[in-house]
C-alpha cells in the first residue's frame, strides 16, 4: 500500500505513456484491475481509516487526521483475526490507522523484522543558517541546477521548498522506511506462519512527499518527455476558494513548466522504486509456492495535486479526480486473470471483499460491497453491476476550527489556512457515475464535470444546460447521507443489565453512623400519623419518639411545618417507641 499514488501515474491504468511500473503492469495481467474505484477520503488518515472500516468517514467521526480507530471499534484486521483466526503482520511502524493501545487488538505483530528504528519523517529542515544571514539575493538554483537533499535550497520560501522538493539523495539515504520494510518482508515470506492463515500488511512511505530520490530511480525520467499539469488558468466556472489561496499563499505562480516536470519526474522515479520493491515481493512469493494459494491487493489511500492548477500534495476538503480514483488491482489464489472491471466501486468495499476472500464472516454493519461475484463474472467475460455511485467526503465545519491539525514547516501554510478561514477547508461530498462528477460544498458554490474531463477544468455546475443533471446528482448526495447518517450495531444490549456496585441500602448503611438520617411525616391537621407496622401512638408519644430518636425531623400538617433537630442516642422502647424507624 503506497501513499498518495496518482491513479495516472501507474502504466496499467493506460493513462501515462511515460512512466515505468513493468511489476505492477505483470500483476494487473494476472489479476483484475478496476478503473472506476475510488476512495472516500482525500487524505491519509481518514481515508484509511474508510478503508479499513468499511465506513464511510462521517459514520464514526474519522474526519481528521488525529481521529484514529479506537480499541473498542471493529475493522478488517481485527475481524480476520478474531473471527477467521488469521496471524494479522503489519511490517513496518506507520500510523494513521490505529490510536493508542488499538493495534495490539488487531495485529499479531507490529514493526520491522530486523532491529531498526523509525526515521524521523516529521522533522523540519534546519534554515537557522539562512535565517540569521539572510539576504535578498535570488536563489542560484533552477531546473537545470535543481537542489539536492545534500545540498537544499536553504531559503525555506523558496519554490523548491514550498512544492515539497528533495531532489537526488545519496545512495546511503536507500535504507529507509519503506526499503527496511520491504526486506523484512521478503525475510518474512521464508518462513510465514505455518500454524494458521495469514495476512502481510505493507503500508509504505513512497512516493508521498518531499520529492527525493536515489539513482538509477531519480535520472530514470527525461524532463522534457513529462506531460505538464493541467493550469489553473485553463479552468472556467466556480473554482473552490482554497486553490486560489494556497496558489497565492504558496506564490507556485514561481514555479515554472521546467520546475513542475522535474518534480513530477522526481515523483515518477519514488513510483518506478515503490513498482521494483513490488515486483520484489511478487516474486518471492511465487518463488516460495505462495502464489497461487495468496490473495495479493495492490492500492493506494489517495492521490497528490501534483502541479495541477498550481497545487501541489493534497487538501482535506479536496475531493477531486487526482486525489481519490484508486489503482486497485486483485490476484492470485486462482482469481480471475487479465481482467478489466469498470462499474463503480468504492474502497469500502474492500471489507467484505477480503472477508469473502478469507472465508470469514461479517460481524459488524459497514457500507461496502463484496466484489468477489463480480471478479468471478468478469472473469467469465460477464458483467455483474455493482455500485451506480461512488462517494468522497471531506472537510470540517466552521466550528471545528479548534480541532484541525497544527503542521510544522513544510506544512505550515497550509495548516494556518485552515485555522484563519476554516470556510476554505469547509465540509464537501463528491459523487461519480460513469458520466458526471459532482461536488457540494457546505459553505460555497457547487461543482459539476464531465468524467471524461479528467482534469476537472470544466465547472458545469451554473450551465442551464446540465440543471437537470446538478438536481439529480444532489438528490442523491441527500439520499446518501441520510442513509448513511450512522449504523445501528449487530449486537442487542440487555435492558437491564447486571450492575457490579454496591446497593443504596448498602453503602446507606454504611453511612449512618456518620450522618443524620431526615424523614417526614404528612398528616391531618389534629390527627395522629400511623406508621406502617407500628401502633397508633399519640402525639405526645410521636413527638417523644422522635425525640428518643435523636434525628433531624420535619413534621408536617396541613398549612405547618415542625422541624427539630437533635443529637443521637439510642432508641429506648420504655415508651412504646418502635425498634426500628425507615428513613
């Protein structure tokens, strides 16, 4: 599973003549590849959290960053663990999934194989250096002579800076993340589980950004052969208002087309290593006769802006084709080959595909759509529909403000814009047929597109022409979410359950000693009040039982109230008094 991978910047989907991804290319050969999947968040943690839920991100409040899975709440993992006795091994330490004490619930093992720490993939640049000389000297470095991550541009505003460029790093650099994780993995498959079925989950680094690299990976590319992103200046109808305003914030306007295809070249080299790293994998496993008894999934969490429209990585409330179409592909374990599955689908439907794959049950309410029938169908040259539509959300309200994330440098602007105009990164739902994509957005102008305007540069939305189709396409986004507004739970709770507390009348008694006991007397005026259980005693006899008592009384007839107050002393029954008085 790499992070943010472009559904165009992989050679199966038929989209990119530039790019080489010969492993993943054999591997959509031998499996099913689906062209109209998408995911249903535009940014890391919600999406996978969707993704391994089965639900759709407003379901259980995954909308941040910071909103992981809990320890009480179901997902794929743990289901084939718990339930279908699968040895659940995540390789490698990434987060944006599980939250504090969440993992060791759904997995067996956690981490790298050999003894290695996790690099520190948070920490900023050091630009203390040009800081305290800083001069207004233009900066030497341009797409002929780009920076290097030996040698960085050291103005951290500059355009390489701020579209997330590294360059070429030194071979040394090659140990990381993903490459320690992958040669415990390879390690791994010598000798997997023998006791019971297994998972191997591979969540990689690459090719999120900065945008670095190794050779032979970064000078794979000629710069001049890269297509150009799709300009900004090319678009017609309502533009969200974040493009414009990270544009400016960002001033990409620097960034010239040489600069955006070094960067995209760089891009391609991080996706050309992520294609040998797989292709690594595949073979051991065929190698070690796992091939054909193994179910193998390739997919991504999202996508990357990537220069289109001056942009660059990602925005959460970001709902656009480059960020969400997904490069799903399906082998092994005798499943269909060379098969081209176009319907709708959603990365929901990943649950209840690999429980059917893993012969496992399903024993909690999620939104996804097994396509195990419809490899099955395509594979006999049938079509079995799925899903009319695909959704993605994302996004917050206004009053959610106090609860977006907080990102160091590089990360900074783009995390000051969310807090000083939360409008900008407000609350929107996308959602795609075969012909139309459309857009609403909480607190701005809605968006429409044709699916075969993979650039999204048409905003169809205000055009009387397609009014019929905007109305339909929001009907649906109502119907959806109120469909979707929550899922009721697959277990009945006990109307009264067994309470492990001490009783009233316990802990009560327990506190007699210490405190005065109240109790009140309602009677006629001129009458005497006759307790349950005792005999009629006059109210001089009352009075002096109270009395005898030692309570704090309020004795009360119609249109008077008595109180007294005394202290205790125990009960003498001389004179007629009751043995025993309820509070």
């Amino acid at each position: 599973m790499p992070d943010q991978l472009r559904y165009d910047s992989v050679g199966f989907t038929g989209r990119n003549d530039i790019i080489r991804t010969p492993n993943l290319d054999r591997f959509a050969q031998m499996g099913t590849r689906f062209t109209n999947t998408f995911s249903q968040a535009s940014v890391c943690s919600q999406s996978r959290c969707s993704i391994f839920t089965g639900q759709y991100p407003h379901v259980s409040g995954h909308r941040s960053l910071n909103n992981l899975l809990k320890p009480d709440e179901p997902n794929l993992l743990r289901t084939l663990k718990e339930h279908g006795g699968y040895h659940i091994g995540y390789l490698g330490p990434r987060g944006d999934l599980f939250a504090a004490n969440a993992t060791e619930h759904s997995v067996d093992e956690y981490g790298y194989l050999e003894n290695a720490t996790l690099p520190d993939f948070a920490s900023a640049p050091d630009f203390s250096a040009y800081v305290s000389a800083r001069s207004d000297a233009p900066s030497s470095f341009n797409a002929s002579n780009p920076p290097t991550v030996a040698d960085p541009d050291p103005d951290p505003d500059s355009i390489w800076n701020r579209v997330f460029y590294g360059g070429l790093r030194n071979a040394t650099a090659a140990l990381d993340y993903d490459e320690r994780m992958i040669r415990g993995a390879l390690d791994w498959l010598e000798c997997p589980p023998q006791h019971k079925p297994w998972v191997l989950f591979l969540p990689l680094i690459f090719p999120h950004p900065p945008f670095e690299v190794e050779e032979p990976w970064f000078s794979m590319y000629n710069r001049s052969a890269i297509p150009l992103p799709a300009k900004a200046e090319e678009k017609t109808g309502h533009e969200a208002r974040f493009a414009q305003q990270i544009r400016d914030q960002y001033n990409t306007y620097r960034a010239t087309d040489a600069l955006w295809q070094e960067v995209k070249a760089v891009y391609y080299g991080m996706i050309s290593r992520v294609d040998d790293q797989f292709g690594r994998i595949m073979n051991k496993t065929i190698e070690r006769g796992l091939w054909n008894n193994t179910v193998t999934l390739f997919f991504t969490d999202h996508g990357e802006f990537l220069g289109d429209w001056g942009l660059v990585e990602k925005w959460p409330s970001a709902v656009s084709e480059n960020l969400v179409h997904e490069p799903l592909i399906i082998g092994g374990a005798g499943l269909p080959e060379g098969v081209v599955y176009e319907e709708m689908a959603e990365m929901v439907d990943l649950v209840p595909t690999m429980l059917q794959l893993g012969s496992t049950g399903e024993f909690y309410a999620h939104y996804g759509l097994s396509l195990v029938d419809a490899m099955h169908a395509a594979g006999r040259n049938e079509t079995l529909p799925h899903k009319q539509y695909a959704f993605t959300e994302g996004g917050f309200l206004t009053s959610e403000e106090p609860l977006l994330e907080q990102g160091p440098y590089p990360y900074d602007i783009k995390t000051a814009l969310q807090h000083d105009d939360t409008e900008l990164v407000g609350k929107a739902v996308s959602i795609r047929d075969q012909e139309f994509t459309y857009v609403y957005r909480l607190y701005e102008a809605d968006e429409l597109y044709l699916r075969d305007d993979t650039s999204e540069l048409r905003n169809l939305a205000a055009d009387p022409a397609f009014a019929g189709v905007r109305q339909r396409m929001r009907d649906v986004v109502m119907r959806w979410m109120v469909e979707t507004a929550d899922t009721l739970p697959w277990y009945q709770d006990v109307r009264v359950p067994q309470v492990r507390l001490q009783s009233p009348k316990e802990q009560f008694e327990e506190r007699v000693p210490e405190s005065p006991v109240y109790t009140t007397f309602l009677a006629p005026l001129g009458r005497s009040h006759v307790l349950p259980g005792w005999n009629p005693l006059s109210s001089e006899i009352v009075g002096k039982c109270l009395l005898r008592l030692h309570v704090g009384v309020r004795i009360k007839t119609y249109g008077h109230v008595f109180s007294a107050s005394c202290l205790k002393t125990p009960v003498d029954e001389k004179d007629n008094c009751p043995t025993a008085v309820g509070p």
